[in-house]
C-alpha cells in the first residue's frame, strides 16, 4: 500500500466509471451502426493505453456521444471498414500536433464555436435516436431528421410495437431525470446503468416487443483495416479525418480544462494529452474501432468518486475488458430503445439551454455564433458546421478588434483638424472614407492619425487617394501626422508627413 498510497479511493473510482461507462460505450456503438462491441473496445483502449499515458491524470477517455453523428455519416458513407483508416490517420495526426506542441491552441478556439458544435451534435443525435427508440429508420441528414419526426409520429401511432419501444425510451429518459433526485444511497448506482437494469427487467418480465443489442462477439467485432481499403477510399476521406482530428481534440482539451475546474491535483499538459489521444486512436484505428475522446460525464464521475490518481482510469479499462471477456452475451439483453433514451438524455446535455438566453444578453456576436454553427451543423455537415463557426468566430473578433473612432474640429476658420485613434482595418474603411469625403472640398485639412495603434496598407492607401483628390488647385495639401507608434503597413507612395 506504500507503493500505492491512493489505491483504495482509485479502485472505489475505477468501478464508478466502469458502471457509467458501460451502457455509454454500448449506446454510442449502436447509434453510430457499428457493432456493440467496438464501443467496449475504444472504452478499454482509453482506460489501458490513453490512461496509463502523461497529459491529464483524471480525466477518462472512451466512445463519445459528441462523434457518434459523426462516426454515423462516415460509416454509411465509405462502410465500417474504413473506419479503422480513418480513425488510424485522426489518431497519427493527433500525435503529430502534440509533438509540434500545437494543444495549446485549442485553447484559442472560441467557447461559442465549441458549444455550437455540441449543440448541433446533441440536436442531430435526438432527432436520429427519437426514430430508434420507436424502432423506426431515421433518415440520412440532419435536417431530414428533425423534419420527418412528424411523419414518425404519426407512423409510430399507427403501430403497437412502435408504441410500446417508444414507452420503454421516454421510461428510461425519466429514470434518468429523476435518479438524481433520490435519497443519496440510491444514487451510488449510476443513473444510466439504473435505467438500463431496469429496462432489461420490464422487457423479460412484460415480454416486450422490442429490438434488444445484436451481439457478435469481442474477437468477431474487430476488424483492423486492410491495404485493400485504402483503395476504395477517395479524396473526401481527407475532410472526414480532418474533422474527427479537430473534433476529438478540441472536445478531449475542453474537457481536460473543465476537469482541472474540479480537484487541485497537477494540472493538464496539454500537448502530452493530445498525445496520449493520439495514441488512444491510432490503437482503435488499427482494431478498427470507434474513435476516442476525453468524456467529460466519465471524467466528473471520477473525480466525484474521489480518485487521486490516473490508476482508477487503468483499472475501468480493465473492468470493460473482463466484463467483454466474460459477459459478452448480456449486451443482448438491452432493449435497444433503452440506450437510445441514455442517448437522447445525452444530447438535452448536449445543448446549452441555461447559456443561450444570459449569452444573447450579454454578448449577442457570440450567441450568433453559438446558433449558426449548430443551425450549420444541422443543416450541412459536421465538418462544414464548425468550419462555419470558426469563420464567424475570426470575422467578429476582426471586426472588434479594428475599433476605431474618428473626431472632426472645425473653428469656422482655418484648417479642419481630423484625428483617427484606435485600429485603422478594411473593415472599417467605409465608415472613415463617408467622413472624409463629407468635408467641405475648399477648407484645408490636417489629418492627424498619431492616435492610431494600427494603420493597414488598405487604409492607408485609401487615405493616400482621398488626400490626393482632396488637394485639388487653390487648395492646400492635405496635411497627415503620423505618430511615432503607428504601425503601417509598407505604402503605395508617400504621406506628407506634418
């Protein structure tokens, strides 16, 4: 025990989070049409091999509710197979950008952006599991998705197994909810395993007509991926990876962030994080797995559990691995409209309800961006959404940091004094130029921009040509100051300098 001083708040932890992750590593799988099993091998990869690696000591790695859409459209669109490619190649890139130290900067990426993209991953991920939960094919698109649940509703009315799959979801939804809310005993058993328990008991004790998990077996489910994919795959494959790359990591980083929030051990290295993910889906990549995350519900679960070590992360891994080994059989009894309620649970997490509203309140460009990366999402393509968003995300930051405030003094008689401070960009070149061109053309001008932080070569060649015109015969020349900490741009000619 001297060896290992925290080995028993570590072993109470590791089953905490084996008994969370369970049912989230065979939702996950089965919502994103891949077999069972391959979600309890990304969960044993991140306990054994991202766990036991440096980076973040706390936080648990697995299967993603924020991918699964993801995972989802890749599959249907180059197969299962090509899974493993893919996850193989996000995984060596993820290791490429650790070792060139580039994990810091996902801590750039504006908290709208990564909201949005959560949001419209947990507004796809409803919609889809809605349709399973009655037992129904969910259309292909985001939008099809949402736009054809009336007709699902109206299918699902009309049918009693429809029915009766669909009561088992909206029950184990419930369960969830008010789990939480129980005497303090009771909810040492996780709310989602709880609901699932359960619903095995009402679909063997009522006889249910529900579809339950189909199961193939761990060895069966493992399909390392082939020189011969390689070769059916074409050049959007590079968008998908890209994707899976960015999303994984900024998702895993925004979560080691959030844990660090939540003990006062050693805080995250976040460029030996992104390794060890790397490492995770470089490893699912070759077993033809599910791609991996840090997962903030199994990383909070493990802290509250009070584990002081990376050995509770270990050790879940271990627990999947044995409960995969020698109970692969009982995956078949989980009603399969049970995990799609885990997953709809997941998805309302998904969206930040409580956020939106005080956001628009007080910073309405990032409300904006936050709703149109998640209408993106949903409307197009995940890889496309979150491009959407950190376009705007650029665009706004440009357009605030180009601030700029132009003052006019006219003394009746004698020169016009106008004087620019702040930052002189293109973006606010229109505004400048309507008040310069609104001068009187006969008055001199002094134009002092001694004030400005910043003068662009767009602004300052535009300041040029309107001096020009504005120094017509019989006018003096427009006198310009330019103060000694401006930085400009390289000019298209001359200023007259005061």
């Amino acid at each position: 025990m001297a060896t290992f001083p925290h080995l028993r708040q570590d072993f109470t932890a590791s089953l905490v989070v084996f008994l969370v992750a369970l049912p989230l590593c065979v939702g996950v799988a089965v919502a994103s049409g891949v077999p069972a099993e391959l979600g309890l091998v990304t969960g044993i990869v991140g306990g054994l091999v991202t766990g036991l690696l440096p980076g973040s000591s706390l936080q648990v790695s697995g299967p993603a509710a924020g991918l699964t859409v993801l995972v989802f459209e890749a599959v249907q669109e180059y197969g299962l197979p090509a899974l493993g490619v893919i996850v193989l190649a996000a995984g060596l890139l993820q290791l490429l950008m650790g070792a060139l130290k580039l994990g810091r900067w996902f801590r750039a990426i504006s908290l709208s952006v990564v909201e949005g993209m959560l949001a419209g991953i947990g507004l796809v991920l409803i919609a889809g599991q809605l349709y399973a939960a009655a037992g129904l094919k969910a259309p292909a698109s985001g939008v099809d998705k949402i736009l054809g649940l009336p007709g699902a509703v109206a299918d699902a009315a009309g049918s009693t197994a429809a029915l009766t799959s669909l009561a088992l979801g909206a029950a184990t939804v419930a369960v969830m909810v008010l789990w939480k809310r129980l005497p303090e005993p009771v909810r040492a058993v996780p709310g989602a395993l709880a609901a699932v328990v359960l619903a095995i008991g009402a679909t063997a004790l009522f006889d249910l007509p529900v579809a339950t998990v189909e199961v193939q077996g761990l060895l069966g489910s493992i399909q390392p991926p082939g020189p011969d994919v390689l070769t059916g795959l074409g050049a959007g494959v590079v968008g998908t990876i890209i994707a899976f790359t960015l999303i994984a990591s900024a998702e895993s980083l925004f979560s080691a962030a959030a844990v660090d929030r939540l003990h006062d051990g050693p805080r995250t290295r976040y460029d030996k994080e992104l390794m060890a993910q790397g490492a995770g889906n470089t490893v699912c990549g070759v077993l033809g797995a599910l791609p991996m995350t840090a997962v903030i519900v199994r990383s909070s679960a493990n802290v509250a559990a009070g584990a002081r070590t990376k050995a509770s992360r270990v050790m879940h891994g271990l627990w999947l691995l044995l409960f995969a080994a020698l109970l692969p059989a009982t995956l078949a009894l989980i009603p399969l409209p049970a995990l799609a309620g885990i997953l709809v649970h997941a998805g309302f997490k998904l969206i930040p309800f409580a956020k939106i509203v005080p956001l628009w309140r007080e910073h309405r460009g990032e409300a904006l961006i936050l709703v149109v990366t998640a209408v993106s999402i949903v409307a197009v393509n995940m890889f496309e959404g979150v491009l959407v968003g950190l376009a705007l995300s650029v665009v706004k930051t440009a357009w605030e940091a180009s601030h700029v405030k132009l003052e006019t003094v006219d003394k009746g008689a004698g020169p016009i004094q106008v004087h620019l401070s702040g930052n002189a960009t293109f973006l606010r070149l229109p505004k400048i130029l309507d008040s310069l061109e609104g001068l009187p053309q006969d008055r001199p001008v002094e134009l002092d921009l001694s004030g400005l932080h910043h003068l662009d070569h767009a602004c300052r060649t535009a300041l040029e040509s309107w001096a020009a015109r504005h120094s017509t015969a019989g006018t003096e020349p427009v006198k310009v100051t330019l103060g000694e900490g401006t930085r400009t741009a390289p000019p298209a000619q001359e200023v007259t300098a005061a």
